[in-house]
C-alpha cells in the first residue's frame, strides 16, 4: 500500500497537505512547519534547519511499521482499539517515533502526521473517526503483508 501525502499549504505554524491511499485523496493532515527538509539532506543540515518539536519532517519516501505500541498514547481510547499500536515512519533523517496519529492542530504534534478534515482554518477536524478509518485500511494491507509506505512531497 502506497500513501502520498501531498503538502498543499505551508504557514508559519503549521502544514496542511492531502494524503491519498493508492492514488485516491483520503483525507487532510497537519503537520508542524515546513521548513524545507529533504531526505538528501545530510544529518547536519537537517539538524541545522529543524526546530525541536516545531518542524515537519523531510520529504522523501518512508516505509510504515505497523507493530508499535506508543507508551504516549497506548491508553488513549482511540489507540486502545488497536492494541496501542500506531503506524510509524522509519529511517526518517533527523526525527525518531513519527508516527501518524489522532491530534486537531500542529500544537498536538512533534513532528508526527495528525489526520482529519480541514474544515477550520489551521486544524483537522474529525480526526478519530479519520484515523481509524485509515487505520482500517493499513491492518487491512498489513495483514495481507502488503509493504506499506509514504511518501511526502
């Protein structure tokens, strides 16, 4: 399964963009700040670049482990119906623990994708329903061994 998260909108405090599964918009995102992160860029340019906990990732291609338990969110109840388990990008320059997750605005992220609708000015909205919509899809993929993965543009 192939996810394409497509950066449409870049403000100061946050990143809006349209994620599609397979080529089919599914929904919006948020993300912190883009501030011009590729994955060809070296560590140091990454790490002169990015803001702790205010910056969006690199671009590039990502694949997406299915197995993580998130200590942050395990007991949250949108989280529990998966066994706490969350999709997170690996091999992401710079970042550790990206996952995708439930959150409304990019004061809910790290440097993680929050899905939802863009319906309000800066957020997501319906953002557990998107999510375990989404979630659906991907342990479906998962378990028919699909290799899952992103890619940011």
């Amino acid at each position: 399964m192939k996810l394409t998260l497509k950066r449409r909108y870049k403000g100061k405090q946050y990143t809006i963009g349209d994620l599609y599964l397979n080529g089919t918009k599914f929904c919006e995102t948020i993300e912190d700040t883009d501030r011009g992160l590729t994955s060809q860029m070296s560590d140091s340019e990454i790490a002169e670049k990015k803001k702790h906990g205010v910056t969006a990732i690199p671009t590039g291609v990502y694949p997406i482990q299915m197995g993580t338990v998130s200590p942050k969110f395990k007991n949250k109840s949108w989280a529990t119906q998966w066994g706490g388990k969350l999709p997170r990008l690996l091999n992401v320059k710079g970042f550790s623990g990206v996952l995708i997750h439930v959150g409304n605005s990019a004061s809910d992220t790290e440097g993680c994708l929050l899905v939802g609708e863009n319906k309000v000015k800066g957020q997501v909205i319906n953002s557990t329903e998107t999510f375990n919509k989404l979630m659906t899809q991907l342990v479906l993929a998962w378990y028919r061994d699909e290799y899952i993965s992103i890619e940011i543009i």
